[in-house]
C-alpha cells in the first residue's frame, strides 16, 4: 500500500450554522463531487499550517481562528488519506475560487449540495451536535425543580441531552424519561438516556452508553443516536469500533463529586482525542467559560452536569 497522504481539511463555518463546501473541478479525481476545502500537508508543515496556506491558496483567505476537531482514515481507489479536521471560525477575506471550484454554504442538517465526496459525509452527521452536552442533576435538585430548569436550558437554546439518573427507581426513572422525551420533541433537542437501550428504542431517542455497555456489547444499538462515556485510550478506541456518534471523555479536571480521584488533564486529553474519527465531548469540572479552551485542545465541546442547571 502506498504512503498515506495527511491533508488538512477545513469546516469553514458562520454564526448561523452553514458552512462551505467545494466542488471538485474537471480534471481531478471525483470531478463534480463537493468536499470539504483544504489539501496535502506538505514535508515540514503541521496541519494547521497546510490548513492556513490552502485556504488562502484555494479561497484567498487568512485564517485567524481555527480549532482542530476529529481526524479519518479513507481509502479511495486513487489514494489512501488521513484528513484531519479543522473548524474554522474567523478568517479575514471573502471566500472565492482561485482554482475553478464551484462553492456552496450548506448546512448539516439538509446539505443542498450532491453528491458529497464519500471520506466527508460522516463528517456532516459530527456538524449536527451541538457544542454543549448537558447531564440531567434531578438527583440534587429534585424533578420538578429540573424539569423547570429544562424548560430553561431549552429557550436559551440547550438541544443535546442525557438523562442519567442512577439513584433512581427503574419505575421513576422510565416516568421522568417520559415527560423530558416529550419536551425534548418539543424543544428540538435530542434526547440520551444513560445505559437503558430497551427504553430508548421504545421512546425514539438515543442512549448513552456506560463503560461496561462498551466492553461488553458485540454492536452498535439499534438508535438514531448512540454516545459512550469514555476515560481512557482502550474506551475511546472501543467507541470507535462500535460505531458511536460521539464519546464524553473524562474527568479532565478535579470534581466536587470525586475529591482526589485521577485527572486527565488538558494535555493528555488533547493527546487521546488528537487522531479520534468523532465528536469527542470533555467532561469534568468544567464551565461553560471552558468551552473554546476545551476546542482548543481537539474536543467537540462540553459536558456539563451541575454547571448545566446553574
């Protein structure tokens, strides 16, 4: 097999959401096929620094925000790639074809370009999550009280989920996964429960699954959306395998629920996600005021559990 080729790929997005997409001109391969813009990373750059000269290079843009993301392997018959993923966020310069590419803003959810180069439509399924997962607290704040807080977290604009409420009685736990399915539908948010894949399926939402669920089941469940909780390399390559939408990587930092207990650490942490195929949320005495340092070391974004409802 010849020597896989880096390329620097970037997610050049607006406040709004849409991001751009090039299609690739004639006389190239998959000519008429869109992707994401960037190119090879050339002897002695890093990836940002490819992502930098490409985008000027191709779009005639300087690059002055950009936060590295996830990266893939593909094989395609004419090269074998390892892309790595930049979300660019702030860039001086209007974006225009210097190469003869046609360019589009799109957005994840209804994508209004075909077809998508094939390395990059799994990419489209990551854009989709938000930057803030929140953990359900019902345990310190009581139903009502979260359910309350909820309906709060939705109208300032909270769309991912999980309710993980271990403490709880199977009965009431199934009452109150009911009562925030039906919110969450409302709000447009998607919805995780923690370990119980039988109640995910019969509500329509997602589960999360625990570190044991990940060592021990031989597939992905049957969900539109399946996420694992993740504390090492073995799990997070675990997660991987099975086919998760996205892991929770944690603790990053020291937590009030567990004094003492063994930190990642924002190094390691950068160093564990660096080559990870998905989303990958940090989680672990954080903020929100952590959320573009937790960007900066290669997460997707940030779990919150009682931060979520302060």
């Amino acid at each position: 097999m010849s020597q896989r080729l880096e390329v620097a790929a970037a997610v050049i997005e607006r406040p709004d959401g849409s991001f751009l997409m090039a299609c690739r001109p004639e006389g190239k391969a998959y000519a008429g096929w869109w992707e994401f813009p960037g190119g090879k990373v050339e002897a002695g750059e890093t990836a940002r620094d490819a992502l930098v000269r490409e985008l000027q290079e191709e779009l005639g843009i300087v690059v002055t925000g950009a936060y590295p993301w996830i990266s893939r392997f593909y094989d395609y018959p004419h090269a074998q790639v390892n892309l790595c993923f930049f979300r660019v966020t702030d860039w001086q310069g209007e974006p225009h074809p210097h190469e003869g590419q046609q360019l589009a803003w799109t957005h994840a959810a209804r994508p209004e370009v075909e077809p998508i180069l094939p390395a990059n439509g799994p990419i489209l399924r990551g854009l989709s999550l938000p930057l803030v997962y929140a953990i359900s607290d019902v345990e310190h704040l009581g139903v009502e009280a979260f359910l309350r807080r909820l309906d709060e977290r939705f109208a300032a604009g909270l769309r991912l989920l999980q309710l993980r409420e271990k403490q709880m009685p199977a009965k009431d736990f199934e009452q109150l996964a009911r009562a925030v399915a039906k919110r969450c539908r409302a709000a447009g948010a998607q919805l995780l429960l923690n370990g119980d894949i039988e109640l995910a399926s019969e509500l329509g939402v997602g589960v999360h699954l625990t570190s044991n669920q990940l060592a021990n089941l031989r597939q992905r469940p049957e969900l539109a959306w399946v996420g694992a909780s993740c504390h090492d390399e073995t799990e997070l390559g675990r997660a991987v395998e099975l086919g998760a939408d996205f892991a929770v990587l944690s603790p990053v930092l020291p937590t009030a629920s567990h004094p003492g207990a063994p930190t990642l650490g924002w190094p390691r942490f950068a160093e564990l996600v660096t080559h990870c195929p998905m989303p990958v949320f940090a989680l672990g005495g954080l903020t929100e005021a952590d959320l573009d340092l937790a960007r900066r070391h290669g997460a997707h974004g940030i779990g919150l559990k009682g931060q979520a409802w302060r």
